[in-house]
C-alpha cells in the first residue's frame, strides 16, 4: 500500500458503490444524461478490466500529481524567461525546458506506479475478485489463490519470486539505460 495514499481496500469499497448496477452514481449520472439505462460494470467482461483500471488511476493521481508538480517548480524560471526572449512559443518552451527537467521526475514515478500497479491486490480483490471471467486476475491475485484457494503454496512463492525478477530485470535495464545514453532511455 502507498503510504501517503488512502488504504486500497476502502478506495475499492467506494468504487463499488460507484459501480453498482442498481444504486451508483455512475449509472443514476448517465441515466440523468439520457446516455443509458445503467450496466453493471464490474461483473461484465468488456468492461471490469477498464473500470478497475481507471480506479488504479485514481487512487495513483494523488501521489503522481505530487511528483510531477515538484518537478515542475524545480524547473529554473531563467531558463523560461530566457527561452521566451529568443522567442520561443509556449509548445517549444515545454519541449526544450520544462520536459528535460520534469522528464527524470516523470521516469521515476512512472517506475514506481509500475511496480505499485503490478503488485495491486487488494484493490483488484475488492472490486472484482479476478472476475469475471479471470479477467482481472493480476499476477498478485493469482499467486494469492494459488496459496490460500488452491494450497499450492510453493507455487505462488515461486511466482512471487518470478514476479520480483521479472521486475528487477524491467527495472534494471531501464536503470542501465539511463546510465549509458542519459536523456534517451
């Protein structure tokens, strides 16, 4: 769980009264709207994987929004200042000075929203369970039924392993990027 972040388990309680086929807000907003007569969107296949991904989203802008908005202000005025004396026009601005100051800032919470995401589990398990159909079953939810459903518990601790390789190497080639070209990776 991210620490600065409200606990995962009730950010997916709230989304499933947001979600409810009969009762959320979500379907009374756009029956208002006269867009549609409600769905419930956590138990159909087209439509769990996207719901629970904009709750991932969410709960994550907090803590991206943050991260990003101190890059910014790390941003030196000078440069903008002087920028925009040789004329250069807002798009440009951005390009040339903001982004190569915010784009380490922006790598590096990218990376950790990443891991967070791939590691989700009670947010999943809350709203959806890995249903329907194993459709949001994510890696996390599945070693966890292998353990607890199933018993095989040297399995799901093999897969937790693999899945902290598997990280490390995603992140460890980034890192060696970064390393090697600078500002390309």
């Amino acid at each position: 769980i991210i620490p600065w972040a409200m606990p995962e388990v009730v950010v997916g309680i709230m989304w499933r009264l947001v979600y409810n086929p009969d009762a959320g807000i979500l379907n009374e907003t756009l029956r208002d709207l006269g867009l549609g007569d409600g769905r419930d969107w956590l138990s159909n296949l087209a439509t769990a994987l996207p719901a629970v991904i904009v709750v991932g989203i969410w709960a994550g802008m907090p803590q991206t929004t943050v991260a990003l908005l101190a890059g910014l202000q790390n941003t030196p005025r000078e440069l903008h200042e002087a920028a925009a004396m040789d004329g250069a026009g807002a798009w440009r601005r951005f390009r040339t000075v903001t982004w190569p100051a915010l784009k380490p800032v922006a790598l590096a919470i990218t990376a950790l929203n990443f891991i967070w995401n791939f590691n989700s589990f009670a947010l999943v398990y809350v709203l959806t369970q890995g249903g329907p159909g194993g459709r949001t079953r994510l890696p996390m939810l599945f070693a966890y039924e292998e353990a607890f459903r199933y018993g095989q518990f040297g399995y799901a601790a093999a897969m937790g392993c693999v899945m902290v390789a598997v990280i490390s190497v995603i992140l460890a080639i980034h890192l060696v990027g970064r390393l090697r070209g600078g500002e390309d990776a």
